[in-house]
C-alpha cells in the first residue's frame, strides 16, 4: 500500500465511477484498475463492489476511507515540510551567546526572526564566552553566536556588530564612587570580582592587562559565572568589577556606581559569529535579517 494508490482510491470512492476517476486522475483506465486490484491484493479483501451499472464501497473500503484519508494529509504535510526545510522557512538554529551585555541584541533579533519566519526555531545557548562560542561552531554544536573579540577571531565568519568601552563598577559608598574617572594605578590593592578565567572572556583579559600595564597584578577575592552575580557581590561590597557599558545597562544598579576609566584603552567589539561555508538555509535566512538589526559598526 503506497500513497499512490491510497490517492487513487479516494478519488474512485468519491466518484464511484471508474471512467470518472481516470478522467479526474489523467489515468488511463486499465492501469487505474489495476492500481486498485493492486491494493484489494495488498490488502486481501475487495474495496469495491462493482457491476456493469454501478460501484459501491463495500465495509473493507468504508473501513479504509479515513484512515487513508489521514495518511495522504500526512504525506501532505510532510512534502510541505520537506519543501519549507529546502526553502529555508523552517529549521533549528542554535544561538550561543554570553551575558547581559548581548541580551538586547539577542533579543532584537530574535524577535524579528519570529515576525518573519515564525517556524525557524532560535534555541538559546546563554553563558558562552568568546572562545567557547569559536570552539562550538568548529565542533558543530551551534550554529551562531555572538562575543567578545579585541579583533575578529580566526577560523569562522564574523562581523563586527557592538563597540563597547570598558567600565568600573564599585559600591556606592567606594571613596572613588563619585570620581569622573579612575586609572587603573588607582586600582592597586583593591579586591576584584571577575569571571573565571577559563572562560576565556575578552573583558575580563583586558582588565588584567589594564593592571599590569600599571604594574601590578589585580586582587582576584572572587569568581561568578555571568556578570549579574558580579554586579550583585559589588553591591554586596565583595569587591570591584570590570565590564562593559553595553552590559550595566541591562541591569538593575542598586548600590552599585559606575566609573569611567581614565586611560583611552581599546574598545572591546561584539561579534556576529557564524561557522564558514555553513550551507543552512534556515541559518541564511536569520543572517540576512541580522544585516538589518545587527548592522555592522566599525
């Protein structure tokens, strides 16, 4: 039993004339007659009863209609899936991204994606950190990301879509709380909270540089896996943190200040990754909208 004939079956128990059904089908009627013959044998029992004057269903085929009737909306649905699949209309893309500071742009896009292709399915991958997000679209196991990069990383496709700066924050009641600006020499025997460093985050390298181009090695009292558990412990008056502006913005600041750094460092970029040569066309299609809300910036 195929779809083939299961098709031609309802076309005959609709019209319940043989010549009709070819007619409606383009068939020639003797191989519409064998195809049912072909399913009766496939099935053991008559679907018919058929005289010189008439043809009806008989209980087999009664029995037979809804259930092939379900199997061709089935394949259907299925040749339509297929052909969205083709089309790019429909698929799995896997989003990795870090913290806070990428949630607005995630979100942007996300959003849009939804609007325009409703059956693409972003799933999200929070908590992964520049090198990380590299190493998972090497390995296959996402598909896009965006991160934290002084320049573009090797090995994948990226374009710039964030310039960030780097920021203080200290609790409100710090001595340097209300300061303009802090230099990093300012910083000297001060306790830190930052990311672990096998996290291989992009902020947290350049603030270590940072102290040691003022020629020192930071205070590191203590580690948090995102940056609103380190905001929360400088509110805590655990320490200070170094992050980026783009993040404290997404954040509630209670007791906590932000200070400006005194030093013209580089600015840190967020990054749009995406693995080269990726033939998806569901991945095609979430880049070709980031164009427009993810612009790149230079």
């Amino acid at each position: 039993m195929d779809l083939s004939q299961l098709e031609v079956f309802g076309v005959v128990a609709e019209e319940l004339h043989f010549g009709r059904a070819a007619e409606r089908l383009h068939l020639a009627q003797p191989h519409l007659s064998r195809t049912i013959r072909a399913l009766e044998a496939d099935l053991g029992t008559p679907l018919f009863d058929r005289t010189t004057r008439r043809v009806e269903l008989t209980p087999a085929g009664q029995a037979l209609l809804e259930p092939a009737a379900a199997i061709l909306r089935t394949g259907e649905q299925a040749r339509a899936d297929v052909a969205a699949a083709r089309r790019g209309d429909t698929g799995h893309v896997r989003f990795s991204f870090a913290g806070p500071s990428s949630q607005v742009m995630v979100g942007r896009l996300a959003r849009k994606v939804r609007e325009r292709y409703h059956r693409i399915d972003l799933a999200f991958r929070p908590g992964r950190y520049g090198p990380v997000v590299v190493r998972e679209l090497l390995e296959h196991t996402t598909d896009l990301g965006i991160a934290r990069f002084e320049q573009a990383p090797p090995g994948v496709d990226s374009r710039a879509v964030a310039r960030e700066r780097g920021v203080l924050a200290v609790p409100s009641d710090h001595p340097v709380a209300s300061a303009a600006s802090v230099s990093f020499a300012e910083l000297r025997g001060e306790p830190f909270i930052t990311l672990p460093e096998a996290f291989g985050s992009a902020v947290r390298a350049m603030f270590v540089s940072g102290c040691y181009a003022a020629g020192f090695a930071p205070e590191i009292v203590q580690t948090a896996p995102d940056s609103w558990t380190c905001v929360a412990l400088v509110a805590a008056g655990v320490g200070l943190h170094f992050t980026t502006d783009s993040a404290v913005r997404q954040m509630t600041l209670d007791g906590v200040r932000i200070v400006p750094l005194a030093e013209e460092i580089p600015p840190v970029f967020s990054y749009l990754l995406w693995r080269a040569g990726d033939q998806d066309p569901a991945l095609a299609h979430v880049l070709g909208i980031s164009q427009q809300v993810l612009p790149t910036v230079v």
